[in-house]
C-alpha cells in the first residue's frame, strides 16, 4: 500500500471516530439522567415512582413538591417511573426545543424538577408531560382537547416556542389545574375542564 493511500485511510478513519464520539458526546449531554446519575439519592417510592434528590436541596421546599405526589391519580403515576428532584435550575437540553434554564422537564417516563421555588404544581404539571407521552400525544392527536385548546388557550397564558409546543404545555398546565384548583379551571376554562374529567373522572360534572 502506498503511502498515500495509508494515509488516507488514517484520515478517514479519524473524521469517522471523532463523528462517532461528538454523536455519542451529544447523546451523554442530552440525557439528563446521565448528569444526575452519580450524585443522586434514593429517597423512597411513591405509588411505584422512585423518588431521588440531587445536590444539595433545600428540605422544605422539596417537602412542597414531594407533597404534590398526594393528589397525583393513579392514571398519572402509572405513566412516570422516577422523578429527580434538585436543588439547582435545570438545564434545557440542546435538542429540546426551548432554551436556557427551566423549573421542569420529562423525557419520556422520568421527570425532573427543580426545587428552587415554591410552585409545587410544577410536579404536576411535569407529570402530565409524562401522561401525554404515554398516551400518544392527546394534546395534538385529540379531537376534544384540541377543541377546547383552540377556544381557551387565550384565556391561561403560557409561554411556548411554538403553536404545538403550546398545546403540549396547555396540556400540562391545565391538567395540573384539574388536579389542584378544578373550580377555578371549571370557570375560567370549562371546555378543558370537561375534557379532563371525561378522561380522568376525578369530579361529579
Ligand atoms: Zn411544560
């Protein structure tokens, strides 16, 4: 083999392993359970999830947010395995789309919250991230939710990307309304409060 050719394939060999490593780089970056993996503690299993801490957190305001799991239904519990809960914000992974830092995030059945406030409902609210997941997306695939999405999302504003990231965020937001205030989501937004007692069923109509 000349030498030429050996040193082509050298090069081609590096350009593929460097590839194969910024690929797997980014995978480790973006997964959040990776970060905490090694600086998490088990605290204790709440209807089948697994609780974990990480860092240092102050004890209070995560008694707020573990409190949450209370009023959690059994439909949405079943749809997380573990939830990390830590004492800093929370990094947007680079291929989420969003950016910057947030209170909570999920990926696919493990959420993650931050304690740093004292929004508890963020739990929650994480949760029915997890739910919609699991359920194949209602909140763009289903005909009663996006119904009352489009007339009510105007009246409980939130903050999104995008229009589906808006209906996701909805989504979550209002179901974890139904859960904590149903009145008040009853009045401002009924159509979405129908829509969730038709699915999860927890009130008299
Ligand atoms: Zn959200």
């Amino acid at each position: 083999m000349s030498e030429k050719v050996k040193n082509g394939i050298k090069l081609a060999v590096i350009i593929f392993v460097s590839a194969a490593v910024g690929l797997l780089l980014g995978y480790l970056v973006s997964d959040q359970e990776l970060r905490y993996m090694f600086s998490r503690e088990y605290r204790e299993t709440v209807k089948g999830i697994e609780i974990y801490t990480c860092g240092t957190i102050n004890e209070e305001n995560y008694m707020a947010h573990r409190s949450m799991l209370a009023y959690a239904p059994e439909e949405l519990a079943e749809c997380c395995d573990k939830i990390y809960f830590t004492g800093s914000e929370l990094p947007i992974p680079a291929n989420d789309t969003g950016f910057g830092q947030a209170l909570g995030i999920t990926q696919g059945r493990i959420v993650y919250v931050s304690t740093q406030t004292y929004g508890a409902d963020v739990v929650l609210h994480e949760m029915f991230h997890a739910y919609d997941h699991e359920h194949g997306m209602p909140s763009s695939n289903d005909g009663g939710f996006i119904t009352a999405f489009r007339e009510e999302n105007e009246r409980i504003r939130l903050a999104a990307a995008s229009e589906s990231l808006l209906a996701s965020e909805f989504y979550a937001e209002t179901g974890a309304m139904y859960i904590i205030s149903p009145f008040e989501l009853s009045i401002r937004a009924p159509r979405t409060y129908s829509y969730f007692n038709s699915v999860l069923g927890l009130y008299e109509d």
